[in-house]
C-alpha cells in the first residue's frame, strides 16, 4: 500500500475508518522518516491519525519501527537504568524530576532522561539543567559514558534521532500533538528494562501501558502526572500503572500514603521561562539539605518513584527513607556537585535551546 492509500484508510470518518495492522503502520512510519511522503502527506497522515485516534497496535508498531532507525544508547543491562522521557514542557510548575533524577541517582538508581524544549509558550527541562551547569548536547556515547560514571545524564532527542525530533516540531505547524508525540516517549533510547513514562492526555493512559507490554518492556510506570511529565503530585492523588511481568496493576499514589505532609499546589508554583535562574537555584537548595517543606517533599517523593522503578524497594513508600538519606547526609549534593565538576573538567557544555 502507498501512503495515501493508509491516509484513505484511516481518514474515511468516525463510522468508517480503520486502524493500521502492524505492517501497514509500520510502513507508515518508514514512509515517513524516509521521506517517501510529500509535505501535504505528511500533515494529512498526521492530522488523520490524531481525529481517528492512535491504536495499541499503531503505536507499538510505529514505535518499533522507529527504534530499527538508530543504534541503543549503549549502556550495560546490568546498571538496570531508567528510562524517563520529558516531553510536556511546564507552564505552572517547576521541573522537580530534574532534582529527583539527581537525588535518586546519589542513592544508586541510574537514570537516562531524554527530553525536547521546543513546545511554545512552555519550559523545557533542558533548560533548567543547563541553568544548573549541567550538559544538555551531549552525543549519545558521551550521556552514556555519564550514566555508567555518574549515574545521570540528559539525552536531546534531535541528537539521538533528528527526524523524531522534526515531526516534533511540526506542532508548531500544525497547532497540535501528532502521533510522534507518544513514539517520542515510548522510544527508550538506552533500550532500558524499566521506564517511567509521564502523560496527560486521557486516550493513552491505559494505552501507552498496553503498548510498553506489546513492544516486551518488563517493568514501566505509566503516570498520569503534573502537565504531562512522569511526576507524582504532592496536592492530589496521582493515578499509576504498574507494567510488571506482563501484569497491569492500577495504582494510586499521594503524599499521605509515604508519611509525608499533605501539599499544596503553590508547592509545586513555576517560575517564567526567564527566570530559569531562579528555579536551578530553588532546585539546588533542594539537593544540598538547605530547604525544607513542600517544594522539598514534592522532589523527594518523585526521588522515591525513580528509585522504585529502580527496584531499590519492594513499595514506592520504602524508597522514601532512601531519597530522604541522600539529601540529610548529603550525598545528593555531592552527586550534583560531581555532575558539575565532570561537566566542567570534560569540556561539556550545554546549548542554548
């Protein structure tokens, strides 16, 4: 089939559109990344796709395929990394997985965090790490090289698969998320045994957890989390699922449930995209024991999230003495402190996005 043959299979209306099967999605993404498609092909398949709605199948099959594009970041099975995607961008919160990541790497999770900055009108993670000193353009051997060391790095997702990346930037163009929105997330550049994906649109939540099953993943958070990221809310319950072993469990998580005091949502209060100073420093206060209170907590119980999906503990709630450890004896901070200095010596240095 040509590609607008699948744009006339998926595109015929509510009552008589059809998913993709497995091979016709997949050559459907390869039409796509190729350049097979014309720009008007593009836009119609992508349009399309988002009125009918993505399938299970499409998603995992164009996943898949996406992933046949580039080599795995090559970092040992053995680290067990986590893969933690941000994707959403922030416009009324600040980026607390930024610390968490930090905080829980200092307490012996490794994490890969991939990410894009360019959604209009929303601050990217990149550029708060960048703020902190941290790399944000590292080639994907150097961030693996980063977490086998160090345990963190931060992957840009247009130096590990620029046409992901272009598609992504069409939604400036078209005014709205297409179908590489998900791949992005799903896509798992170290090929990890454990991710932790973050979402806000309702159709993939269940979705993207059957998905992770159908493309073999053996341990996946799906969070329904503050503006899409894969953060726990510290001000209202946050609904999970647990991908183990084939299994779907539904979970929910608050505050409560770890011992921790009930928050609030000026707890999680954002900063402009011009004050990202501002929030590197909020967040470096964090990590070196010098704030207490609900901006702290709320870092620390997304530091215990990782850090389950690390597999440091049998229950999220047991992972919070570990994350609350790291930052009272410190080891948070001499982790960050370590990531600075090894950005510093090597040369490293982030991009302005």
């Amino acid at each position: 089939m040509s590609i607008q043959e699948f744009i006339a299979k998926i595109a015929k209306g509510p009552r008589a559109a059809k998913d993709l099967t497995w091979d016709e999605a997949k050559r459907a993404m390869k039409a796509l990344i190729e350049g097979e498609a014309t720009p008007a092909q593009v836009g119609a398949f992508l349009m399309a796709m988002r009125i009918k709605i993505e399938s299970v199948t499409e998603l995992a099959s164009m996943t898949a395929a996406a992933r046949s594009y580039v080599a795995p970041v090559p970092i040992p099975r053995e680290l067990g990394v986590v893969d933690i995607p941000r994707y959403a961008g922030k416009q009324e919160t600040f980026h607390a997985l930024a610390a968490a990541a930090i905080e829980a790497a200092s307490a012996g999770a490794a994490v890969l965090m991939h990410g894009y900055d360019g959604i209009p009108g929303r601050a990217g993670n990149a550029g708060v790490l960048k703020a902190l000193g941290l790399p944000i353009d590292m080639e994907p051997k150097v961030a693996a090289e980063m977490v086998i060391r160090h345990g963190f790095a931060y992957l840009d997702i247009a130096l590990y698969h620029p046409p992901i990346c272009r598609f992504l930037e069409m939604r400036q163009e078209l005014g709205t998320r297409n179908i590489f929105h998900p791949v992005a997330r799903l896509l798992n550049p170290a090929r990890a045994a454990s991710q932790v994906v973050g979402l806000s649109h309702p159709p993939h939540f269940e979705k993207t957890a059957e998905v992770l099953r159908m493309l073999g993943c053996l341990r996946a958070l799906v969070v329904s989390g503050v503006e899409g990221d894969p953060e726990l809310s510290i001000a209202a319950l946050t609904r999970v699922l647990e991908l183990r072993n084939e299994r779907i469990i539904p979970l929910s998580f608050s505050s409560k449930d770890a011992g921790l005091p009930p928050g609030a949502s000026r707890d999680m209060a954002g900063f402009p995209t011009d004050q990202r100073d501002k929030e590197a420093d909020l967040l470096r206060r964090i990590l070196h024991n010098q704030l207490q209170g609900g901006p702290c907590n709320w870092v620390l119980m997304n530091a215990a999230l990782i850090l389950y999906a690390a597999g440091k503990g049998a229950t999220w709630a047991s992972c919070i003495p570990l994350a609350r450890r790291a930052l009272e004896e410190g080891t948070a901070a001499r982790k960050f402190e370590e990531l600075i200095q090894e950005t510093v010596g090597s040369g490293v240095t982030g991009r302005t996005h």
